[in-house]
C-alpha cells in the first residue's frame, strides 16, 4: 500500500509541475498532529494538495477537494483524503469538510482554514479530526 501512495503522490507533484497554476503552501494544526502542505490554487474548482504530518509519527496525505462555494472571500469545499500514518501499516480515507476564509482585501493571496474531518483508517478504528491553518497562494 506505501507503494501505491507514494506513486499516487508523484503523480499528484508531476500535475502540479506540468500545469501552468499558482502554487499554494500551508501550515494547520488538526486535531494532535501538524501539518505542511504544498497544492495547487485553491480557488480552483477542484484543487488538490499533499500534506506531511510532523511530530512524533511523521505520515503523507494527499487530500483532493471540491469548492462548492467559491466567492471572493471564502470558499467551501468537501473532498477526500488518502494518507498513512508514520508507524502504522495501511492507508486511512478522511472526508474533510472545510472553510478557507480570505478576510484581507487587499490581499486575496492570504487565507485562514478552518476543517473537520472524519477519518477512516484500515485497522485502528475511526476517528474525528478538526482544526485551523493558514494558506498562502503564491500568483
């Protein structure tokens, strides 16, 4: 399964580079676990990203969304996981539901995100993932 993940996340970095849009970059805090993400311009559509999970157990996600809503200053979006965690075997499907918030006017580069997320993993159980991050989408 980490050989399909890591071959589903570089084809997702071969998407970014051959296509022609913005880049963004973020930080959140979910749950108990912190997270850096590169993807595409969240202002898309359908956007997507890959996240690296620090801390204790260092994992890789890869989280593909939709935007429902999408208006100047904030956007709605549901979608997907894929990930795995550091010290588990096994991959763990999440349906996140989430908020970027562009408050700033003169700025629309900037966001802060807020997600929910109920996580499905292959062996431990379920769970329930919530937190905020900030975004930030170079054009």
């Amino acid at each position: 399964m980490k050989k399909l993940m890591l071959f589903s996340m570089l084809l997702f970095f071969a998407a970014i580079l051959e296509s022609q849009a913005q880049i963004s970059a973020g930080v959140y805090r979910l749950s108990s676990a912190t997270f850096a993400s590169i993807g595409t311009d969240p202002d898309n559509k359908i956007f997507g990203e890959a996240r690296v999970s620090t801390g204790g157990n260092v994992g890789i996600e890869g989280t593909f969304g939709y935007n429902f809503v999408q208006k100047e200053d904030v956007n709605f979006y549901s979608g997907f996981h894929l990930g795995t965690e550091g010290n588990r075997d096994g991959i763990y499907l999440g349906i996140p539901l989430g908020v970027l918030v562009k408050p700033f006017a003169n700025s629309r580069n900037f966001g802060f995100l807020l997600e929910a997320s109920p996580v499905f993993p292959t062996e431990y159980g379920n769970y329930f993932r919530a937190g905020i991050g900030l975004k930030y989408t170079f054009r």
